[in-house]
C-alpha cells in the first residue's frame, strides 16, 4: 500500500509547499508502514523531480503529457486519479493552494474519498482516523474524522517541517488517457503580473499601509521587499485607494498569506488585517505609534518612522 504525493511546479523546480507535503507524507507513510509515491505532471526535469526523494518520497511517477501544462484542472485530477491507481495508493497528499483544492474536491468525488483540508497535524487514530486542521484563518484548530478507506489531506503551508533526507527518488515515466471532457475548460492564455513574486506562495512579504502617505512613496516598500526577494502586500484601503493593485490585499477580505517573515509597515493591525496575516512565522512592525495595535501580534517592534527607518534598512540587508 502506499501514499501518494501531487507535486506541482513552477519554472522547473518542484514548490517548497509540494516538499512539505512529500514531508509530511512520508512521516505518516512511517507511522503506517507505506512506500511514499509522488506523482508531478507535464514538463519538468528528471533530475527536479528526483529531489523528491530529499523530503522522503521513494519514487516519481512523471506524466509528462504536454496538454498537462497549462494546468487544466479537469485534466490534472483525471492523471492523477490514474497514477493512484498505478500507486496502489489508498491516500493522497497534497500540498493546499488553490490548484490543489480544485484537484482535491474532484478526487474526492471520484475516488469516493473524505477530505481533509489546511491540515497541520499527522492523524490521530484513536477511535478512528482524527486529523488536526487549522481553521479560521489560523485561530482555531478542529479535529475531523475520516471514515472512508480512501483518504484526501490538503496540508497547510509551513505547518510540519521540511524533513531532507539526502537521497533521490528513482523517477518513472507514466502515460495516461486522457479524454477531450478532460479539456473541457481550456485555459487560452495566461499573463504573469510583472515577473513579480507570488504573494500567496512568498516565503517573505513586504506589506504597506495607510501610513505610507502615498503610492508615489511605494519605492521604498519596493526596494526593502528587492533586497529580502520578498513579495509585496498592502491593506486594503491602500488597494480601495488605488495606490496598489487589489490582487495585494492582504487580510480576511484579501490574500490569507503565510510567510516565514512578515513585514508590515505604516499598518494599524486592524483585525480584518491581522486575520490575513496570523498565519505568518514571524512578524516585523514598523510603525510610528507604539499603541498602534499591530504591535501586540508582532514578534519584533521598530517604533519609529517608515520614511527614515526604510531606507537605513534597505542599505543594512543589501550590505549583508
Ligand atoms: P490606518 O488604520 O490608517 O493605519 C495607518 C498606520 O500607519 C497607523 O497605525 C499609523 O500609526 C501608521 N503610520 C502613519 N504614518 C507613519 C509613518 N510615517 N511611519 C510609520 N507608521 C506610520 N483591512 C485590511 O487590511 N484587509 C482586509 O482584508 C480588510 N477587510 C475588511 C473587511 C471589513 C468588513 C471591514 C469593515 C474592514 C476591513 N478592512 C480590511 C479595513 C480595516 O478595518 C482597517 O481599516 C485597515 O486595515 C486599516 O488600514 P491601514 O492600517 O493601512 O490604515
């Protein structure tokens, strides 16, 4: 019996999300006593997909089927149910983003599988099949129980830990069918915004509010988020103001981020804000009033001026 893993990928690297959920898989694939299979679709190197192995997959079945590149939902769940099957597989992992979800709630439908989503804990078996999940944008945690033979789990971002095994995963070809319902919504083209970072996926945000005055002073977010390679985020009057797309709103009507580091600067930390950003590892605030309430979520304070402190820590990080 195995687990299997669906990896996927962006400008030939598998996702750091996708090696969490290969983590994660291979923790319960000890616990149960199963070989952890992943399986990634359309192009990708061998040599990319084998690095699976680093995280605890034992092999990689790649579908490697061109009309699977432009990520047709349909499609991918009806290539992925087949490498399941070829697995031997009675559950399957993968990594929660909105691919993901999508393939996830047509699995469950086909393989007649309960589904877990945003899960942060191995299962618990005492008196069944229990799994831990975050919900509520990260302020509560509810148990749910499986209680089909065939398992779906979405695992949350940054929720269990990278495992890196050294060793590589044997990579092998898998051809599947594939039908024209497969294809029925077809995605004709796909504009990337500005070779910019993806703000749901970024390990690190640079995010900016009220108290930047203005977008002609957005430069400065600009520069601080290029010299950390992070993603840029803003609030939502910033982006109601029109200052910054609305696409980099952050908060509960916004992007939920969940970043290793989150630096928010001139943002109150009102809690439509916060509920999009207590996900974060860590939190940096930059902001001129010490009671402004983003301090008490914050896990480092500068109580100071955004326009004086930007700058001084630009120079600092591009100088390390
Ligand atoms: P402000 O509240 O104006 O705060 C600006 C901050 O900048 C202040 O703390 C100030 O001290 C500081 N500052 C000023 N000058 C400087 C300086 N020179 N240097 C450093 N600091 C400075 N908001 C969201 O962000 N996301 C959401 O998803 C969201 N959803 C909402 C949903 C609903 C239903 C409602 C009612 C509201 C929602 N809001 C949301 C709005 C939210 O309530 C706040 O109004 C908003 O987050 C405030 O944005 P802000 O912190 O940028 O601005």
């Amino acid at each position: 019996m195995s687990i299997l893993v669906y990896i996927e990928h962006a400008e030939g690297a598998i996702k750091k999300t996708s090696l969490e959920a290969v983590s994660y898989a291979s923790a319960l694939a000890e616990k149960e006593g199963k070989e952890v299979v992943a399986v990634a679709l359309g192009a990708i190197e061998e040599n990319e997909l084998a690095k699976a192995g680093t995280a605890g997959a034992q092999k990689v079945l790649h579908i490697a089927d061109e009309k699977l590149n432009a990520g047709v939902i349909q499609a991918h769940a009806s290539a992925v149910a087949q490498a399941y099957e070829k697995a031997g597989a009675d559950t399957l992992v993968l990594a929660k983003s909105s691919l993901g979800d999508a393939v996830a709630a047509r699995l469950s439908v086909k393989l007649k599988a309960g589904l877990a989503s945003n899960v942060v804990a191995l299962p618990d078996e005492d008196g069944g099949y229990k799994v831990k999940r975050s919900i509520y944008t990260g302020k509560a945690f509810t148990s749910t129980l499986i209680t089909t033979p065939h398992k779906i789990l979405a695992v949350k971002k940054n929720a269990v830990p990278l495992k890196e095994y050294g060793g590589a995963a044997t990579v092998e070809a898998l051809d599947v069918t594939l039908e024209e319902g497969d294809f029925a919504a077809k995605i004709t083209s796909t504009d990337k915004a500005t070779g910019e970072i993806s703000l749901p996926e970024a390990d690190i945000i640079v995010s900016g509010g009220r108290g930047m005055k203005g977008p002609e002073n957005w430069n400065l977010i600009e520069d601080l988020a290029k010299a950390m390679g992070a993603a840029t985020g803003c609030s939502k009057p910033v982006s109601d103001s029109g200052w910054r797309p609305h696409h980099e709103h952050v908060g509960q009507t916004g992007v939920k981020v969940a970043p290793s580091l989150y630096v928010a600067v001139g943002i109150s930390g009102a809690i439509q804000h916060l509920a999009g950003v207590n996900a974060s590892k860590n939190i940096v605030v930059i902001n001129k009033d010490p009671e402004a309430p983003f301090f008490k979520a914050a896990d480092y304070g500068i109580v100071g001026d955004a326009f004086e402190i930007l700058p001084k820590l630009t120079e600092a990080i591009k100088a390390i």
